[in-house]
C-alpha cells in the first residue's frame, strides 16, 4: 500500500490509521463518489480469515429478529477483494471509518476512567449488540474496550486526514519494494459504539476449547467445559470494572506457566465470588484439581 495510490480499481489510499498482528488499516477515498472507507489489508500468510467467514454469516443469516436494533452496533463488511503485493496476494475488507476506541478515550482520560453516567449507556450498548449476534449464534469471545470503536457522525473529520496528509505527509521509511509509513492518529466520532474484530469469533452454539485473551477468560474456559454466549457476558462485567476501575480485575500472574495461571486466576474469581456452585463443578473433571466436591478450594495449586 502506498499512499496516492489507487487500489481495488476505484479506492485511493489517503492515509495510513494503524496496524496490528494480521493486518494495516487505511483510510481510502472512493473515487467515484468521494466517500471514505476503512481498507483492512491482512497479511498475505493468512491461510484462514475467521473475521470473513463471521461477516459472511451474518450477512446470511436468517435466525436474527427482523429489524434487530443490534446490527448498527456491530460492523459491517461492505466490500472486500484481493490485492497483490511482491510476495502475494492480500485479502482487503472494506468498511465504514470508524473512530477512536474506548481504549484510547479512555487513556485520554485525566483519571484513566469513565463517570459511571458514561459507562451505563456504554454497557447498554454492548449488551444490545451482543444479543444481535448472539441471535445468529456468534459468540465473540474477545470483547474488550479496544474492540469497542464510535461510530462516526461527521465525514469532515476524513476529509482533513486527508488535507493532513496532503499538508504534511506522514514519516515514512523506504524498504526495498515498500514504504512503511507512520499511522496517522484519528480523532473524532460522537455516534453509537460498534463491535469490532471478528478474528477469534465462533458461530455455533456450544464450543470446547480456548479462547479469550488470558486476562478476560471465563472460569468455563479455563475449566475446558463447553461453553457459548455466556463467556461474552462475563467479558461485559470486566469491561465495565476496566471502564470504571484504573486496576484490572484480574491480572495476569505467570505467564510461564499455564497451569500455575489457571490456578491464581480461579483462586482470584473465587475470592471474589465466593465457592462455585456443585452443578458448574460437575461440568468438567477439571475442577477436582481446585475444588473439593463441596466447593471448598484445594489447600495446594496444581503444578506442571
């Protein structure tokens, strides 16, 4: 990608916005009518894209109550096609811009936390986009506030990214067949908070496995029962601790070990929640290794 370039036939790249593990985000322009959109371009060793497969299921289907007020609070896939770069062909989503996350808001705060008066409307947003998904049988699995995007409300803030770049092109260094450009930082948005990143969503009802960042896991998770939508419920009750709170619920303890981390992490939950209760610990054999049959916490962590 270079910017001043057009690509997907009719898109002009106005200005890199960011990039992650599988991807670099753009802002393009389309030249046959001036809109703007988001360009997500993945890595070109992306054998499998999950966030296609989810958008192309929601796209599709029928289960969802007709007129769900969820589905604006979700994103949306308008385009996508195929580009090829030196070393391969990239897949490209187009999407509607979108604005600073509640992460990055939330950074920008004096406090580093939200008024409770904020966060209500926050939550109540995320649980109505929520069942829209859950309607369709997608669970998320990696809600979180930096996943949580405002929508925007005004196009004139695109439109001076634009001029920005033009005025005052972004640092930049040359490779030998590509630029690398600094992402141009994007204020803005005042309109309802959307869903984003479908990359480690399922769609299914019932599920087995891992998934979940570490720090944001359900106990049925680290438990290996099967679990579904109520792992993203238990997300929305620790975003709402991390949008009020400047310390996460739970941390992270030993990244070195998994097994010693499960143990902390349950031992934690169970502090604050007391013993679970005797029908979750029938769901999985796993729970012997913490809990006696009557809920009572092991005396000694399991070890690797």
């Amino acid at each position: 990608m270079r910017i001043g370039e057009v690509t997907g036939e009719h898109y002009q790249v106005v200005a890199k916005l960011g990039y992650g593990v599988t991807s670099t985000v753009w802002l393009g322009r389309d030249l046959r009518d001036g809109k703007y959109w988001t360009l997500k371009v993945h890595i070109n060793s992306l054998r499998h894209n999950q966030e296609r497969v989810v958008f192309h299921h929601l796209a599709s289907v029928t289960t969802v109550t007709p007129g769900h007020p969820g589905k604006r609070h979700v994103r949306e896939l308008h385009d996508s096609f195929t580009l090829t770069g030196p070393h391969g062909d990239h897949e490209v989503f187009v999407m509607a811009p979108l604005g600073m996350s509640l992460r990055t808001m939330q950074q920008r705060q004096p406090t580093r936390v939200f008024m409770k008066m904020l966060v209500t409307p926050a939550i109540d947003q995320v649980l109505v986009g929520l069942d829209y998904l859950h309607e369709a049988e997608v669970v998320h699995t990696d809600l979180h506030s930096d996943n949580l995007l405002i929508a925007m409300t005004d196009d004139s803030i695109l439109a001076k990214v634009e001029e920005d770049e033009i005025r005052e092109p972004s640092a930049r260094k040359q490779d030998v067949d590509r630029s690398i450009y600094v992402s141009r930082y994007m204020l803005g948005g005042a309109g309802p908070l959307t869903i984003c990143d479908f990359g480690q969503a399922r769609i299914g009802r019932e599920h087995i496995g891992h998934a979940m960042p570490l720090q944001f896991r359900a106990p049925e998770i680290i438990l290996n029962m099967e679990w579904g939508s109520p792992v993203d419920m238990w997300a929305v009750g620790l975003l709402a601790w991390d949008l009020l709170e400047p310390k996460m619920l739970f941390d992270v303890y030993d990244t070195d070990s998994p097994e010693l981390n499960n143990a902390h992490h349950l031992a934690a939950m169970t502090a604050l929640l007391g013993p679970p209760p005797p029908e979750f610990l029938k769901r999985s054999g796993e729970t012997s290794k913490y809990w006696s049959e009557d809920g009572e916490p092991m005396d000694q962590c399991p070890t690797t």
